[in-house]
C-alpha cells in the first residue's frame, strides 16, 4: 500500500510530476510515500533508476498497468490512496481509471481538458463518488486550476468587504503566458477532434455545460476586447483553453450555489438572518464569467483572433491539416528541455465586480493576480496536480465540505485554501488578492 501512484509515469509530463513528488520536502521527510504505474515495465525501471541519488535508500515501487483493462486498472488503483492520473487522452483512457477510484474511495486528481470526458464522469460516477466519499478533481492543471483558484479568492475577498449576502455580477481573468507544447498534448487535441463526436464538442461548448445547474449567460463574444481596470490599457481575445477552463469555473458556481440553497436556486437570500457558510461561498445568481488572452496593442488582437479562429476552423473541417500537424509534431511522450521549460511564465490576473450596493448603486471591484515561475502546460501543471493530491492525502481534515465528503468535484470547491497556500509554498507560485474600488 502507498500514498500516491502516479498513473502514466513515463509519459513527459508523467516524469515532470514524478521528479516534483520525488523531490519533495514531504516525502523527505518521511510524510508520503509514492509509486508509478504505467504500461512499460522495462520504461518505469528506466525512470526509477533516473530520478534515485546515489544516497537515496527508499525503494520506489513499480506497477505495470493496462488503463483499458479495467481489471488491471483496478487491481493497481485499490493499492493507493490518491491516484495521480497523467494518461491522456481521457476520453480514450481516462473512464476506467475514474471508475475504479469511484468504486473503492480512492481520492483522484487529473490534468485533462476534454470536457467531454469531464460530462460522462459527472453523469456516470459522481453519485457513485459521492457514496464511496471518493474525491474525483479532474482538470488540476494549467487547465484549469489556476481559473478556478483566481475566480475562488477574488469572491472571498469580495464577500468579506461586502458581506456573505453580496453576489458577483461579473468576472473575467485575461492571461499571459509563455510556454512549449509536448508530443502528449498535440496527441490529445488531434484525438478529440478525430475521436470525440461533433454533436458532443457542441454541447461541451455550451455555457454551464458541466455544472448541476443554469446561470446567467456571459453575453456575446467579440474578436477584440477591452479589459476593464486595466493599467496600462490592455485587451483580450479569446483562447483554445478558455472553453474549458470556462465550464470548470461554472460547475464550481453551480456546486457552490445549489449548495447555498438547495430547495430554491433562484433565492439565496434571507435579509433578517445571518449567512449560512454555503450562503458566504456561493457567487450569486447572476454571476456570469469569461476568459482571456492578454494582448497589449488592439491591431494585434484582432489580427490573432483571426488567426486563432481560422487555424481551428482548419483543423476541424480539413483532415489533410491534422495530417500535417500530426507529421510533424513533437512525437509522444517528448517535449521542450529541462532549460525551455524553465524560461517558461504564467501570469493570471482575475477581476471580479459586485453586484451594485442596494440603494448607492456603487460596486466593488478586487483583482485577483497569480504568478508562476515555469512552463505553464508542464513545470507548473506537475506542481499544481502534485500539490492537489498532497492535500487530499495530508491536509483532508481542513479542506472546504465537499472536499471531506466526495463527489466529482473543482480544485477550489475540494481544497480550497489549502491548496493556495500550497501553492505559495511550492516557491512557483505568487498569488495576490486586493481590492481596487471599495463601494463602501
């Protein structure tokens, strides 16, 4: 039996995550133990004698797994009790492994951004989850962490200069970013176009496609953006993670609200009496949410728009494009150097606006501003998902509700602050919360 098993160790992000665990000053001093598993034996051997010191005594456990057999998957996932899921694509792969934690309680953690996949577990293993008091966060990653960790503290802030009653009206967060891509997840986007039915990528697509209930829609798209508190002037354009990252944010909105008022979604409010701790989470009824990439000049913005709308409209619609791209990409499993991963950033800034103050009409507007120091897709993935499962494993006791009772769940609805404080301790991370207007 061990702590954590990292499913798809020798995949390249699989070993970015298996080094960050291995090196962690947990483990050294003695708080978690850890295995790998994946299909290679011969490949986990290699990766195990790799990442051991000289002086390193502890012995590393090996597990040689077929994720499709689900006999297999199982016998292996019942050996564990978190399971760090780094085989994609999850559409393909990800069900049996989901399945098998569902079944036997054993808390899980993935990177994936498929939301497709995100759908079927939700509707085939959250209740079983929820029973078995497993704790299934999928999307612990650059998609889409580091979204939902933003939105959750610039509403905490919100409410506490505001009052647990106070509801959101509006919140975006515009990125930038530099950082490379691997084989693995050039493999992954080719396959969900070419594997994942057109009619599901449409409803994925849909606003509050993952969460239990619907809110108020973000209104219309536009090529260009301005964003508002802002300076300097700075605009937005959306991205091929924003979707995604988008209906992750919304289910953590829909758990938090049917939560704050489970028998009437529309009325979380109750003006003679105090909020409950739900009501204090949720984000209000009105809250509507979107996503950015940051661009400084607007010429530029328009221009990639349209760029970035042609060159998915191109893979979609012309297979000879995915031909090409498949050709030659990066081949699975490698990616950028230890030394281009480390030139890599990550900068999300989150703005968050109340609804207006009954009888001033003022609003109050905080900004939320996350910093890491890495390659977004990979360095800073392998901390945010290593660190998600170190709080299931060694923090379960101060993790929000949901996180101690199970269910298919977001990064901030499981952990929470924990996990922000994590992060911050991680040394990748700087994360800051402030207050920009003040109605009061």
């Amino acid at each position: 039996m061990v702590d954590i098993i990292v499913l798809g160790a020798t995949g390249f992000t699989g070993r970015l995550i298996t080094r960050y665990l291995h090196a962690h000053r947990e483990r050294k001093a003695g708080k978690f133990t850890y295995a790998i598993a994946g299909r290679s034996k011969a490949k986990l051997t290699e990766l195990a004698r790799a990442i051991r010191s000289d002086d390193d005594e502890d012995h590393l456990e090996i597990f040689e797994v077929d994720v499709m057999n689900f006999e297999d998957v199982e016998k292996v996932v019942k050996q564990a009790k978190v399971v760090v899921n780094a085989v994609g694509p999850y559409w393909r792969w990800g069900k049996p492994v989901v399945k098998a934690c569902a079944r036997h309680g054993i808390d899980y953690v993935d990177i994936t951004g498929e939301t497709p996949f995100v759908q079927d577990i939700i509707a085939e293993y959250d209740y079983l989850a929820c029973k078995n008091h497993a704790v299934i966060i999928p999307s612990c990653g650059f998609d889409s962490l580091p979204s939902d960790i933003l939105v959750f503290l610039s509403a905490q802030l919100l409410k506490e200069k505001n009052g647990g009653f106070a509801s959101i009206a509006e919140s975006y967060t515009a990125y930038s970013l530099k950082g490379g891509t691997s084989g693995g997840t050039m493999s992954t986007a080719i396959a969900s176009m070419e594997e994942i039915p057109r009619r599901r990528l449409i409803e994925a697509g849909r606003a509050y496609s993952l969460s239990p209930i619907t809110g108020t829609r973000s209104g219309k798209r536009s090529l260009v953006n301005t964003l508002r508190y802002f300076s300097p002037k700075r605009y937005g354009i959306d991205f091929p993670l924003a979707p995604h990252n988008r209906s992750i944010v919304q289910r953590t909105w829909g758990l938090l609200q049917l939560r704050a008022s489970p028998d009437s979604v529309n009325d979380n409010t109750a003006p003679d009496a105090s909020p409950t701790p739900a009501q204090v989470a949720a984000y209000g009824m009105e809250f509507k949410y979107r996503e950015y990439l940051q661009i400084s000049s607007p010429i530029t913005a328009f221009f990639l728009s349209i760029g970035f709308a042609f060159g998915q409209i191109l893979l979609f619609a012309f297979p000879p494009a995915r031909w090409l791209l498949k050709k030659f990409a990066t081949p699975s499993g490698q990616g950028p150097s230890d030394e281009v991963l480390e030139r890599g950033f990550l900068r999300g800034t989150n703005i968050t606006i109340s609804e207006p103050a009954p009888g001033s009409g003022k609003q109050t507007v905080v900004r939320t501003v996350l910093t890491g120091r890495g390659d977004p897709g990979y360095t800073l993935t392998a901390v945010m998902i290593s660190e998600s499962a170190l709080s299931l494993l060694l923090d379960k006791s101060k993790l929000p509700p949901m996180g101690q009772e199970g269910g298919i769940l977001t990064p901030s609805t499981a952990l929470g602050n924990t996990l922000v404080e994590r992060l911050r301790a991680s040394s990748r991370f700087d994360i800051e919360s402030k207050v920009l207007v003040d109605a009061e």
